[in-house]
C-alpha cells in the first residue's frame, strides 16, 4: 500500500473515532466537549513550535484569529449536531463545506468556477434535501446544526487560503487550539459537569486523535498526488455510519442512504473537474 493511502486511512479511522467519542459524550455541555477536544490538542502543537523554534504569534495574526473563530463556531455547531442527529448523517452534511467555500472564493478571491461544477453543488445540496425530506423524521435543528457547521468550515478554507503560506500550518492549528481552549474554558464553566472514571479517558483522548487525524491527513497530501488521496477522505461518512451502527445502533433508512451518496456523487464529480481545470 502506498504510504499516501495509509495516512489517509489512518487520519479517516482517527476523524471516525473522535466521532464517535463525541456522540458518546452526550450528556456533556458540548463547550466542554470542545475545550477538551481543543487543550488536548496543545500538547502536540505547543512543543512542536517549542522544539522547531517556530513563533507562536504568527505573521497574519488578523486572520490567524478569523480562521480560529470560524474554526470554532464550524466545531461547536458539529458537535450540537451529533447531539441530535447520527454521525453518519452529520459527517455527510457537514462535506457540504466545499460548496461553500466555492461560493466565497468567487465572491472575496475572485476565484473561477466553472458552469458545470454548479451542476455537481446543485446535485451535492439535492442530497441534503433528501435526507430532510423523506423517509423517517430526523431533527431538523441537528440538520441546520450541521449545515452551519459546514458553512464556517467554507470560511475556514477561504481563511487559510488568504493566509497562504505566510504562516506554519502548526501555527495556525495553534491558534485554533489555543482560542477554542480559552473560549470553550470559559463558557463551558456554569454547566461544567465532572467526568467519572473512563469518561475522563475518553475526553483526554479527543484531543489526541484530533491531532491524529490532522497529522496523517497533511502528511497524505505531502507524499501522494491529491487526485489519488483526497476521495479517500469520504470513507470517513462510510466508517462513520458503520461505527453509529454498531455502538449506538444509529438506523438509516434507505432515503438517507441515497442522500448520503447523492452528495459524495455531487462533491467527487466536482472535485475531478476542479483539479481537471488545475492540472
């Protein structure tokens, strides 16, 4: 197996877990949930910048701050969703994200798109009314959770692309990971509920398969060309469903199946034309 491929399946096994581990935590405040899921974080990016002599300040440090706050509102709304909805239904909604992110390159880059890629959003999109529309009822405040969630992961992109390469990739982890501790911390304090037992295990281990996943996804892109790894990041929606199955016997009728595959068809489509008009 080439090495590109396992990373990917390694950052998409390590996304699935840390899934999973949300939805486990359900009876938290989901700001709690996402200060653990944050200051576990720091103790893999802090000494990384330490032992590389990398400053923690940054360069772009407006928007090292913007792409944080989008960061953590797209984190905070994930993770309401999961509290409502089921993973698989959640990941599959929140992969929506590449449309938005198109429609704010186009407005604030001036980025391009071609007319048939707004086929391929168009069929992506019909996916997510499906899953709302037919079949058995699912929340409708856990779908808008995870729509919202995806629309600030399209301002997370633009963010980082405006960034470019002025600043380390850890650096702008770092500053994700620092503000959401500091945000998370603080609102999370008037509901704060004690862990007990294995429940602390698992809160201590968000942070470390978040950073897992981020890792082996960054170092897949480095070592392998992007057509050959980046559809490998939808296994995530298959394993995802496969393990709410399993642990929280989640259900899918069959229209939530179709929605599901309606927008992987609708991205995957849309991402080969887009690299066709790169390469």
């Amino acid at each position: 197996m080439k090495r590109g491929i396992l990373y990917m399946l390694i950052s998409t096994l390590a996304f699935t877990f840390l899934n999973v581990f949300v939805k486990s935590l359900h009876a938290f405040d989901v700001y709690q949930i996402v200060f653990f899921r944050a200051f576990g974080s720091l103790f893999f990016t802090v000494p990384f910048l330490i032992r590389h002599k990398i400053s923690f300040l940054g360069n772009r440090k407006a928007l090292l701050v913007l792409r944080s706050i989008f960061g953590l509102f797209s984190m905070t709304l994930f993770f309401m969703a999961l509290k409502h909805i089921s993973m698989g239904t959640a990941v599959s909604i929140r992969y929506i994200a590449p449309i938005f992110a198109a429609l704010f390159a186009l407005i604030f880059l001036k980025e391009k798109i071609k007319p048939i890629q707004w086929l391929f959003f168009l069929i992506a999109f019909s996916g997510v009314l499906i899953l709302k529309g037919f079949g058995e009822v699912i929340s409708s405040l856990g779908i808008l959770y995870a729509f919202l969630s995806a629309l600030f992961v399209g301002l997370v992109y633009i963010t980082i692309r405006k960034i470019g390469s002025n600043d380390h990739p850890v650096v702008i982890v770092n500053y994700f990971m620092v503000i959401s501790t500091v945000i998370g911390g603080i609102l999370s304090i008037k509901n704060w509920n004690n862990p007990v037992g294995y429940e602390w295990l698992i809160f201590l281990s968000l942070g470390v398969f978040g950073y897992v996943a981020q890792l082996f996804m960054t170092k897949a892109f480095q070592v392998e060309e992007t057509n050959q790894i980046a559809p490998l990041k939808y296994l995530e929606v298959l394993f995802t469903t496969i393990m709410g199955l399993i642990w929280f016997n989640e259900t899918y009728d069959i229209y939530i199946i179709i929605g599901m595959l309606v927008i992987i068809t609708g991205l995957s489509l849309n991402m080969i034309v887009g690299r066709k008009k790169t390469s």
